[in-house]
C-alpha cells in the first residue's frame, strides 16, 4: 500500500488510550508518518462508536484510506464479571459499525486489535494464532471475547465477499505511557507502578494481590504501535498475527514487581497476599510467525520499559489515568 499514489490517510480509532497514544507517538516522534499522510486520532469525546450516525459522520469527516481500529469497551476483571452482556454487545456494535462503515466508504485496510486473553481458556501451550476459535474463553470476560473473536470472522467474511484486506493483530499485555493504573481496573504492571509510587510515599509495605508466581509476556506499548505501523503498511494477510516477545520472555509477575521497585526506588517490604487470586499459572504464546517476518526486531528489554513508563507516571501523575 505504500507505493500508491494517493498518500494514506489514517484514521485511528481509540487515538487516545494506551496503545494510541504510542502509535501517535511513534507517528509524530519517530518519523513514521510519511511525506503527505494525514493521520488522525479518535477519542470517544469526538464520536461514539457504538452509534452508527457517529460512526459514518466521522469516517465523512476524515475520509480515511486505512484504519487502525482499537478502540473498544475495556476493563477489569470485576467489571468484566458483572457486565459481560454489555461488553458483548457494546464490542459487537463497535467493530461492525467501524468494519462495515470503512468497506462502505472503500478503506482499503484496516488492522483491528484482538487481544492474547480471547483464546481458549483449556489450551496447549504455545498459543498460537491457528487457535483463537478452539474452544470456549475464560468464563470471566466471554463477552469481550466473543465480540473480539467475530472481527476475526467478520475480516473473513469482508475479504471472502468483498476482497477487502482487513485483518488484526493480537497483542499480549501491554503496557506503557498512558496505561490505567487504577489499583482494580488497571493492567497489572500499571496498577503494580501506582501501588508501589503510593507505598513508598506512605512508608508502608507494598501488597501484591496472588503469589507473584505466574508468568506473563509483556510488551512495551511503543514496541506494539512500531509493530502495527509494520503490519498497517507491509503485512498482506487477513489472518491475525501475535504481536509478543518470545516464549522464554515469559516471566514471573515477581520478577516484574521488582523492577518497579527498583524503577521508583522502593526500599520497603514487598509482601505477596495469597488470599487474592493467580488468575492462569501462564498464558505463553507463540511469536514464530512475527519472527518469520521480522527475525531482526528488537524489542525493550523489559527492565527499560518499566523505567520509562515509572518515569512517565511520576511526571504525569496529574493526567495519569488513576
Ligand atoms: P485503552 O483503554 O487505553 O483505550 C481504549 C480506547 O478506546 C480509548 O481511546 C477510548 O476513548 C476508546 N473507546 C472506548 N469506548 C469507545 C466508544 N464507545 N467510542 C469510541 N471510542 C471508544 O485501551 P488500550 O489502548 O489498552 O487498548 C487498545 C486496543 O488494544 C483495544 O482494542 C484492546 O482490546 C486491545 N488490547 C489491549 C491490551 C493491553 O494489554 N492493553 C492487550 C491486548 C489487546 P476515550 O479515551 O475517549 O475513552
């Protein structure tokens, strides 16, 4: 798609989260917007997604060429729980709304964003991309994943019968800038940086919820939005593609707490409460296909990324989402 004549236009829906705001970043920071391009980032204040009307007057606004699609109704574990019908079907409004309006103003790509925790609940391991429809999701959030598994089916069906090549990507955990670091809707790593940031203000010891002992892959949110600048302009198949760091990146949740501790220079006692739940011992998947394409990209170590993004949240504590 690079080499057409016609500069892409961009429209990026969810410009304002966590994975947006790195794509902006990498787009305005980093040179990845290229001579002529218009890109555009989309908050919920600028059109809600969920409503057709506002979906088709902003793609009438913007007149996008491509789309990078994140936008979605996220959220905790808790609120997963209670509200699964509405995560259902404010997902499912969302991505037909944005798929079928770019197929109907002719976008020519689109890259919407799955998530690693759509998959089976009872898998092998490694999880790979041939799996996500392989069995039933954790009970938890079935909502959100059953919504985020059609754009899988939806992309099928856009390319099947109108050739149209949109596809997605599955990112592990992210985290970075601009995460939630809510202490019960956050992202573990996030909420981990403000318990730690406010244990330390306090004196007090820092508790971490589970055992510390299961083991994620995560990833930096700039590393994700350098990943989906990639897959926006050179990946051509409609079939998703992991977005991860390697298998043997996986590590224990302990390990990452103390890199925040040493990232925001916590001396205290850590002290791993039990009672509260591990969620899976371990989600490992598989990034051999990322590495087929790209063999050389090289990822933030993780200790880096937990400074940075310590260091952004202590400087930003103010607009930090908290
Ligand atoms: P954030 O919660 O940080 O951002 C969500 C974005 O979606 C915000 O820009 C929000 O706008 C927008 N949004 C929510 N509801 C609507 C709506 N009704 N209409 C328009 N926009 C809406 O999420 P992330 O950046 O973390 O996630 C981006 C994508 O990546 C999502 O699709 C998510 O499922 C996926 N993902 C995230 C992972 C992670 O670890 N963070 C892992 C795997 C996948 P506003 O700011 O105005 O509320």
């Amino acid at each position: 798609s690079q080499t057409k004549a016609e500069p892409m236009r961009v429209l990026v829906t969810g410009g304002s989260g966590l994975v947006g705001k790195a794509i902006e970043h990498v787009v305005k920071q980093e040179g990845g917007c290229l001579e002529g391009e218009q890109w555009t980032f989309l908050s919920s204040k600028e059109a809600n997604l969920v409503d057709l009307q506002q979906t088709r007057a902003v793609f009438e606004k913007y007149r996008p060429t491509h789309v990078i699609h994140l936008a979605a109704k996220v959220g905790g574990l808790y609120l997963h729980m209670k509200e699964n019908l509405h995560f259902l079907r404010d997902n499912l409004r969302i991505n037909d709304n944005v798929l079928q309006t770019s197929h109907e103003r002719g976008v020519t790509k689109v890259v919407s964003c799955l998530s690693s925790c759509i998959f089976p609940d009872k898998t092998t391991y490694p999880i790979d991309e041939s799996m996500i429809h392989n069995g039933p999701p954790h009970d938890s959030n079935f909502g959100y994943s059953h919504a985020k598994r059609m754009i899988d089916i939806q992309n099928r069906g856009y390319f099947a019968q109108h050739g149209r090549r949109y596809t997605a990507v599955i990112p592990t955990n992210v985290y970075g800038p601009y995460d939630n670091f809510n202490f019960e809707n956050g992202h573990v790593l996030s909420a981990l940086m403000h318990k730690t940031y406010a244990a330390k203000k306090e004196g007090a010891p820092l508790q971490v919820w589970g055992s510390g002992t299961p083991r994620r892959q995560f990833i930096y949110s700039l590393d994700v939005a350098r990943l989906f600048l990639w897959v926006l302009r050179e990946y051509d198949e409609i079939d998703p593609i992991i977005l991860s760091v390697g298998e043997e990146e996986e590590l224990p949740i302990k390990d990452a707490v103390e890199m925040i501790a040493d990232a925001l220079d916590f001396k205290g006692q850590i002290v791993f409460d039990t009672s509260k739940s591990d969620g899976q011992m371990k989600k490992t998947a598989s990034n051999a296909k990322l590495r087929r394409y790209l063999p050389d990209f090289t990822f933030t170590p993780l200790s880096e990324g937990i400074k940075k993004t310590c260091d952004w949240f202590v400087n930003n504590y103010d607009i930090a989402r908290t």
